[in-house]
C-alpha cells in the first residue's frame, strides 16, 4: 500500500486571499490554454442584464413617490420617515443593478479560467476568491451561447454542467475555437480514461478511431 506523504497538510505561514491559478496547481499539473472575461463586453453584459427591470422598476417608483409629494404637500415627519424606508427598500432590484455595474470592473479583473491537463479551474470573486475546478472526466454537456451583446464584441459564454456542479465562462475571445478544443480536451481524457491500467499508454494521442456499424437511418 502507497504511503501517504506527510508533507501535504503542512500549512504555508503566508495565506494568499487572492491566489493566482498557478498557487493551486498541482506539482505535476501544466496550464494548456488561460484566459479572462473581454472587459468591454463583460462590463456591457452587467449593464445590461437587468436595465430594462431596473428601469421599470425605477419608474413606478419614481412615479409613486412624484403621485405623494404632489399630492399630499405637506407630510408628518414620521410618515416622510417612513416612505424614506419603505421606497428605500423597495428599490433594492435598482441598487442592486448600480452595484453590479459599479463592481463589473473589479469582478473582472478578478475573474480568470484556466484549461490544465487535469481539469478546468474557474477563479472569481470581488473581495474573496472563489475557485472552482472541474474535472475533464465528469463533465456531462458544453454549451455556447452567442447573445447580441457577445456578438457585437465577438466574445462567447460557455456554460458547463458536470456531475455535481454547473459553471459559465463568461465573454470568452474565439469562442468556437475555444468551445471545440474543449468538447475535444475532455472526449480525450474519458476516452483515456477507459483504458485499463495495464494498457493505458504513456501519452494520451486522442479518440481517433472511426464509427463503422452496420447502421442504416434510411427507411
């Protein structure tokens, strides 16, 4: 039986809370492609995603507010304090799109992905880091979606599902180049999985071999 390293849990006396990709690789783990959100389209996609609710909202509130005030001209001071909080409160959806707007730029320079010859790790974050890994071998779907703000900015976003958990990799330049060589990364390693250990080669050269079934769709 192989025996377990002690080495591995001995803890560093310097804690990084916003690590790069490279400070969790493993020591025989190598970044084959890496990448970040495009700034323009990432900052235009938080503008966008919830102006048109955001600009609803803010009107049927504005409205509500303007209907009061002209109304009613003169307001106890308990009644002003308690519209105060209540359309302050009321308003959460529209500060929560100015605060998403305000923290775009921050949220992607912190954003970063990365594909390794062992999984693909996903970093974000605004004032922590969040990292997620996925393996090549659990994942079950990739999918591109194209909207017209990705269009425009010739980005993509890849949105990955795996066994127990779901990802997207947001505004991602040559996004069908990138979209391709990931279904091909990850056919590669199951294929590779597969193989039992007695004959699994050194070097994975890829799924290459032909369908030949006597199938036939013609009626």
């Amino acid at each position: 039986m192989k025996k377990i390293n002690d080495k591995y849990f001995i803890k560093s006396n310097n804690v990084d809370y916003n690590p790069s990709i490279e400070s969790v690789l493993t020591a025989d783990e190598n970044i084959i492609w890496r990448g970040k959100p495009k700034r323009s389209s990432f900052i235009l996609s938080a503008f966008f995603k919830f102006f048109f609710v955001a600009l609803i909202w803010g009107l049927f509130d504005g409205f509500a507010i303007f209907t009061i005030s002209s109304t009613i001209p003169e307001l106890e001071w308990w009644l002003i304090l308690i519209l105060v909080i209540f359309f302050s409160l009321h308003l959460i959806p529209v500060w929560m799109w100015i605060a998403s707007i305000i923290t775009a730029s921050k949220r992607q320079k912190m954003e970063e992905y990365a594909f390794t010859d062992k999984r693909i790790i996903i970093k974000n974050g605004l004032i922590g880091s969040n990292i997620q890994s996925i393996f090549y071998s659990s994942i079950t779907s990739i999918n591109l979606k194209i909207g017209l703000i990705e269009k425009m900015c010739k980005v993509g976003d890849l949105y990955i599902t795996a066994d127990t958990v779901k990802a997207i990799m947001e505004d991602i330049t040559d996004p069908y180049f990138i979209y391709s060589q990931l279904q091909k990364i990850a056919n590669d390693i199951k294929q590779d999985i597969l193989y039992p250990n007695a004959l699994r080669p050194e070097e994975n050269p890829g799924y290459k071999t032909s369908y030949k079934g006597d199938i036939n769709f013609k009626k």
